[in-house]
C-alpha cells in the first residue's frame, strides 16, 4: 500500500465525498462520476496533477465545501460577507469548527497544498491495460 501525506489523504477523501473516481489513463487521469451524471462532460477531461483535477471540480467544490462552510458561519450568526476563499477559510477557523474541522481542512489543502498532493499516488484504477 502506498503511503499517503495528509494532503493527499484529504484529495482522496475529497474525491470520494464528490462521488467520483480518479483513474489513470493512457493520456492522463481521468475522473468517473460514480452518480453517472457526468455533467460538462467531465469523463472526457484528462488530468497531469491533482491542481488540473482541483480546478475542474471548482463547482463540486463550491457544493460541497464552500457552502457547508457558509450555512455554518451562518448558523452561528456570521454574517457571511468574504471576498475570498482565503478569507473564508480564516472566518471559518475563527468561527467555526469540530462538525467543521473537515471542511476546513479540505479548503486549506485545496488553497495552501494542491503542490503536495502526487497524483501518481492517489489514483484508483488503470484503465484500459
């Protein structure tokens, strides 16, 4: 088994909480939505590094991550006016943690670590061999 940093820990857990999965391809890697979705075509995108996948699941992101992170704030009665991931992130620590403390995480490895995270190491499967 391959030994995994605590960015690349967070990537594959972000991946899988997306319901997606990251495969390697002859041409790159490649995401399967495991809804079957594939909206914006996303199957047919291949991938050199884990900052190309970052950017393309930007909405994902912002589903998933972003807005989690505001309702909370706003459940505790902070008014949710950033204008940054950045600044998100710091009302967030200030705020908001435990339930958070994943989300959280997962937004300072998406901003302060896509370059830790090797892609090579946190594929699922090889397609097509």
């Amino acid at each position: 088994m391959v030994e995994l940093n605590t960015w690349e820990n967070l990537f594959v857990q972000m991946i899988d909480l997306m319901e997606f999965s990251l495969d390697k391809y002859e041409d790159g890697y490649g995401l399967i939505d495991l809804q079957g979705g594939y909206f914006g075509d996303i199957g047919e995108d291949r991938f050199e590094n884990a900052i190309g996948v970052i950017d393309r699941l930007d909405t994902y992101i912002g589903d998933y991550i972003i807005e989690d992170l505001e309702d909370g704030l706003r459940d505790r009665g902070v008014e949710v006016k950033y204008k940054d991931c950045e600044e998100l992130l710091e009302l967030s620590r200030k705020h908001i943690g435990g339930e958070y403390d994943f989300d959280i995480d997962l937004l300072d490895m998406l901003l302060n670590h896509p370059d830790d995270i090797d892609i090579e190491k946190v594929y699922s499967y090889i397609v097509g061999k």
